[in-house]
C-alpha cells in the first residue's frame, strides 16, 4: 500500500440532478479527492437515455454511453452510481451491477424502502456491497452515524425532519403566517418543491426514509406499509400561530420509539417545543435526533436535498467501497436489513404523549363543559385551555375556537374520544388534533 | 468471514470515569456489542495504579493489572485504549503500546495536540493504529464526519461549541442573568467544572479540540501554540444580556476559516445570532458547525463529555480498529496530520467582521463624537449605537456605558481604535470588544 495510489474507475447511471452534479464532483473535483482520499476516482461512463443535461453541464461527450450492459461488462469498473430513481428502472439496473460484482451506490429512498433487504442479500452473495449514505438526509452523513459512530449505542429513539420541501413550507407558514397554498407556491417557485408534490407532502417520502434509518438504527426490518403516514397538506396556519404562541413549533416528523416491546414508526406533523433543537431547524435544512442509551441525544443537521450536498454523500459512499471499507462494514456488523430479525412494528394507538386540540364550537354556555366530560370519560385530562377570539377571516356568527392542550394520554382513548366529541352538535367542524412530541428522556 | 465470530481483546489504561464507563460498556453491553457488531469484543486488562474506582464500579478484579508491560507483552491483546489522560505518562503508554504493534484508542486531546503527527508517525511505523474519536465532542462522531462522511469536501470553515463547562457556564449566565462566578460555582457543584476550571475556562481545552478538528478538515497541520486564545472567565453578564436584547447569544467558539491564502484558527467569546442553530445549543451540550464546499453548512451537536457519552465514541473505535476499518482509512487517506503539509497559520488581525464594543464613559456632552471620531479615523464605521441606562448595580456617579456594533471591520483597525479610545480622558473603564460570529457564507 503506502503512497501507491488506487485507481478506481466509476460508472454513473442517471444523469439528473444529483447525477450531474456528482460528475460534476469526479471530475472537477479530481485533484482536490486525490490529495484528501489518495485515491484516483475515475469517471470512465455516464449512462442515460438523454445527454443534453450532462452536455449543458459541460461533462465531457467521451463518458456518455446508453448501454448499460457494455458498462457492466468492462471488468476495469468497480462501482456503479444508481441516480435515476423509483422502484422500476432503478431496481433493474441494481439487480444487473450487482450481478456483474460491480459495488453499488444509490441515493434511492424509495427503492430501499420497499426492497432493501431483497437488494442486500443479493449484493451480499455476489460479493458486492450496497451503499446509501446519499437515501437519507442529502448531505447529512447520517447513515454512517448508525452504522458506524454510535455503533455502541442500543438506539431508544431517532426524530427525523428529512425533507427539505416540507420544513420549507412549513417555516413560511410559521414565520410568515401563510397558508399552506400559498407556501407551497413559493416553494415551487423557488425549485424547492416539484411540480407534483405529492410524494413530498403526503409525508411518503419521510416514510421511505424512516424505514431506512429505522432499520439501521434498531438493528430491525421494517415494513414501510405499516408505517402511519400523515402529512402537511392538511394543516391550517391557525392552528400554526395558536401552537407558537404556546412555544411549540410544527415540524413533519418520522419518529421511531421503542414501544411495548416493540418500535413504533410514525409520521406525521407533530409540534415540538422550542426548548428542543429540532425546532430550529428551518427552511429546506433537514436534522435527526438519535437516541442512544451510551451517548444520549445526539443531533445531526444540514441540506437534506439538492445536488451539491447530495453528491458529497456519494462520494463518500464511493470512497468507503472503494477502500473496502464498507465491505468490512457490510460482512462483520448485524445491522443490515438482510440479516436482521423482522421488527414487531407496533401502531401508535398505546402512545401516551401529550395532544393539541381545536375545536369550533358554537358560542353558547356550557360547550366547554361538554367537550371536557367526553376526554375527561376517555381518561383524557386538560393541562389548559386557550378560548381564542375569531380570526377576522373565519369570523362566521357564533363560532369560536377552543384549544385544548391534554396531559399525557393513550392515543387511543383519545382517538376514541375526538370520534364521540365529533357528533356533538356544539361542534360545527371536524376537530383539530397535532400530536405533540415531548423530549425523549436520556437514560444515562 | 462469513458468520465466523472475531474475538477481540482489549486493555484499558486508566479507569476514571472515561475509563470506567468503558470498561462497563464492554462488559455489561457484551451481549449487545454481539449483537450488533458481529465481534467478541473482550476486555482483558484494566491497567492502573489503584483500583478503588474500578472496584467500587463492580468490575471483576480478575481484569485488574498493574504491571502495563505484561499487558503490551500478551499476544492475544490487539487494541490498548489510553484513558489516563495528561501529556507525560500517557505519552509513555501510548508510545509502549505502539511500539508493541497494539492499535491504540485515547481520548486524549491534549497530548494529540501537542503531538499528534509524533504519535501517528510512530504508529504508522509500527503498522499500528491510534484513534481518537473520543478527543473532541464526546458522544458526537465528528472526528469521523471528517474523516469520513465530508471527505469529498474542500472545508471552507469550521465552527465549534467544544467545552460542555464552558457552555453550561455561559448557558447560565445567559438565561439566568448570574454572573461568571456565581456559574462556575453552580458548574462546580453540579460536576460540570473541575475545582481547578483552569483547563476549561481558560479556552486551553477548546484550543487542543480545534487543533485536532481543523487538522482533519484542512488536511493541515497546525501549532497549538500559534493559536490565539480567550477564555470567558473576564465576560461580564452586562454584555451578555445587551448582546441577548441584540438578537445574540453568547459562546465560546473555536473557529477555524480560510483566509488569506492560509487558515486563521482562533478561541474566544463570541456573539453568534439567534438564527445560527450553535446559539441553540445549551447547557453541557457541544456542537460543530462544518461548512464544506459540496454539502454547505452541516452540524453535529450531542454531549461533549462525559463517561457514558464517552465511551460510546471510545468504543466505536475499538470497533473500527477491530474490523481493520481504521487501518483503511489510517493508510489511505491524505488528512492525517503525519502526513500533512504545515498550514500557513494566520493570525486573527486581517480577519473582516463586526464587532460589539461597550465603553464606560463620563456622562458628558461630545463623549460619543470622540470616540466616533477616533473608530472613524481607524476605518471603523458604526452601524448602531446604544446608549443604555446604567444598571443599579453598577450605579456610579456620572458613568454610563454606551454599546456600539460596527460594520465589518478589520481586527487589526479595532485594536489600534481601542489602543487609542483606552487614552480618552471620557473612557472611565477598559473597554469590552466582543467579536460577532456571522453565519459563513455557503458557495454551493
């Protein structure tokens, strides 16, 4: 070894955003890599169906190629960049590199979410390995913290904010008191949100993530279609302004806990107080909070998305295949979804944690009265009441909001109870419920 | 490999409460380590002069070992991780045990800062490892962000929150309106300062933790001693709380930034705004701010000290030395500050900011203009005066302070300003200049 250098030549397959900006990396970049890494990275082929945005990137015409088998088939490529993305063509070429021995990197959430597992165990037999730091929180080196750094933690808990198009949406709500329309537009218009977004504020791709961190982080296999996923689309700014004034902020969180024996996986928004460094995380910056039982909370924050910091992430990956270690990694540790027991994935209905409720009700004596003997039969206690003054513009005759915040409470009952409260006829809207998400206690 | 199980033994060095908690890791946790790591990890020795600690932690005395020499001299010990701490006896131990071919894990980071190349050249020689994740930050894993997750970045600047005393310390004074001492005080008995804060308060820990951090980052080599340090044990809560009323929070900082064609790397109370998430970041907790060329701003943030945060950095490293993922990294990588080139360590004076400054003055007609005239003279332009209420406390006869915040400013222009407004027949005391840390700019 010693001051010998390492060639290693590199096929990206997908040249879109993160695609050309980490062709961007390789070869801009070579010589600052080489001094830091000792290694040569080579960029021997971009494969696609289309050049032009490579082209208008000024990579140079000599790496396009279309044929995925011919790239496969040049023994001088060790590791193949998946960016194209989704669960089909993605997968497929995947199977192939990992069938051709070549080592993997992918930034594909979705895909890992729903066959990482099946992907693993296939990279394992083929002596190949399969890199993801790039899935989960873009530039955040987050996936190497659970596979590496807290590596001696037994994780209790891990809090996500991992995507940058809702945390933009929902800090315009926040500090600029507008809707969720209208900062959705804006994140729009400012590239931070796709023209369809639904995969972003269905709360789905945080879901995909959730599994993906879940799975590292508590050495389990998690099902992604037992994960309940609740997202942002539905939210009003009021609701918004009523929690800041009581110094919590709304974040769409995954969470994962350990619960009754089991982990419990959700998201959904939720509010979190001030005090908690999650809630200033603003803008597209994405963080996640890990629990350890050794370190105690442990957070780590920065772009969860875009090219730039994306491209950091897989460089990273290439560089650890490219030494070996992730192989090291990949055959010694029991934390890849391949060769970990099923998890007993439990719903949040046995949550106990604190809510938030609106309700509108019909301003006539007596209502609070009624709404508080439903929780209070469901085992539901008040911690306070907040009776506001209409909002000018859902000033409708007699109606008026009433926020409750609960003492802790089994989801469940409460659930039970918002049903029974919602056929009260002093309640003239469906209620309103943001669950709020208290600090997970450090047991150090 | 496969499903074969490596069994590992190790010797701890020093059992204080580093020491302790990570003998009680690798024994109470052993199961869990299996479980996750795939590895035996076995600790074999706790070598130290007296085992009261140890005893009364309920360590088996069968691992008790004075003699370090039988240790080094036992074939089946492949990893020896120094917890003594200090620059003298754990120099020895360390250089024993690298000459004997063992991997060495130490936390320790005053002796890295005085010799880490020294250290690494020799274990390089021996083809021996020397780790030292649990150096800086605790539980947090930034020594291996740098290494790892940010190496495909050129780092452009390094912030860092790096003594929990420090912190909690300055926490207090901020939120509690108490003075310096009354802190240290309250630090002291809550086991959050030592009897002698020295180390801590003086800036000196902060200085041998940004040593070791801005040698990976930069792939540079630095002199401690070439570093500028100020510590907080002169900050007075008055500036703390008209700086809190400006929108800043106040923090010991290691900075580390280009400039000039070299690196300026400094210690010393600083105001960060509000909007920088290090602001947040309270009590014993640290935290590192990382600004790379491809990812932009990241952060990591958790318990800076500490057994129990400690020890799962320490082990984290046993695992890499473990799995021969160390000694990949260890031979390959460029950053490694035995193999670095000397940075060109500038000093602070043609650093550009802002900066808040506080004269006490005689209350007199024409105090300002003087003192404006003299900043102007230096090229220092005002952007906000405040002339504030004397605070009772401090009520003296005609005295009253006035708060000025400049523009950007040259550091070298202030201090000859300050040398001067010092002679000012109006200026009654030594005036307070508090350098304001702005967010770095990002140029993703």
């Amino acid at each position: 070894m010693g001051k010998q250098r390492t060639n290693v030549s590199i096929a990206i397959v997908g040249c879109g955003t993160v695609g050309g900006a980490v062709a961007l990396r390789l070869t801009q970049d070579q010589s600052l890599l080489q001094e830091r890494t000792g290694l040569d990275l080579q960029l021997k082929y971009i494969v696609d169906m289309d050049f032009r945005r490579a082209e208008a990137l000024g990579l140079p015409p000599s790496l396009f190629e279309k044929n995925l088998d011919r790239v496969l088939a040049d023994p001088e490529v060790s590791i193949v960049v998946e960016l194209v993305g989704g669960t089909t063509v993605a997968k497929d070429i995947i199977l192939k590199a990992l069938h051709a021995g070549k080592h993997v990197v992918t930034a594909n959430k979705a895909l890992l979410a729903h066959t990482g597992p099946e992907l693993l165990k296939i990279a394992r037999k083929n002596r190949a390995t399969l890199s993801f730091e790039a899935s989960c929180g873009g530039g955040i080196p987050i996936i190497r913290a659970l596979y590496d750094g807290l590596i001696a933690n037994r994780i209790d808990a891990l809090y996500g904010i991992v995507n940058g198009t809702c945390n933009y949406i929902l800090t315009q709500m926040t500090q600029e008191g507008i809707s969720y329309k209208e900062a959705l537009k804006e994140a729009q218009q400012a590239g931070l949100a796709e023209a369809d977004p639904t995969l972003d504020v269905s709360g789905m791709d945080t879901a995909h993530k959730l599994t993906i961190l879940a799975s590292l982080a508590f050495g389990q296999r998690f099902t992604l279609e037992a994960i309940p996923v609740e997202g942002i689309d539905t939210l009003q700014n009021l609701d918004i302004q009523y929690g800041n004034e009581l110094g919590y902020i709304v974040k769409l969180l995954a969470v994962a806990s350990r619960l009754n024996g089991g982990v419990c996986l959700r998201v959904r928004p939720a509010f979190i107080s001030r005090q908690h460094p999650l809630a200033w995380v603003s803008g597209p910056f994405n963080a996640i909070s890990v629990y350890g039982h050794a370190t105690g909370h442990t957070m780590y924050y920065g772009r969860g998305a875009g090219g730039s910091p994306t491209s950091s992430a897989v460089v990273a990956d290439i560089v650890s295949a490219a030494l070996g270690i992730h192989r090291a990694f990949f055959q010694t540790l029991r934390i890849w979804p391949d060769r970990t027991p099923k998890a007993k994935q439990v719903s949040p209905d046995e949550l106990v944690s604190r809510f938030y409720l609106r309700f509108m009700v019909t301003d006539t004596v007596g209502v609070l009265a009624k709404i508080a003997s439903v929780l209070g039969k469901n085992n539901i206690s008040i911690a306070s009441v907040l009776q506001k003054e209409i909002p000018e513009d859902l000033a409708k005759p007699s109606i008026a909001p009433v926020v409750i915040i609960t003492h802790k409470s089994r989801e469940k009952n409460l659930r039970k109870a918002l049903e029974k409260i919602r056929t009260l006829d002093v309640v003239r809207e469906d209620p309103v419920c943001i669950h709020i998400l208290d600090e997970h206690e450090e047991n150090l």
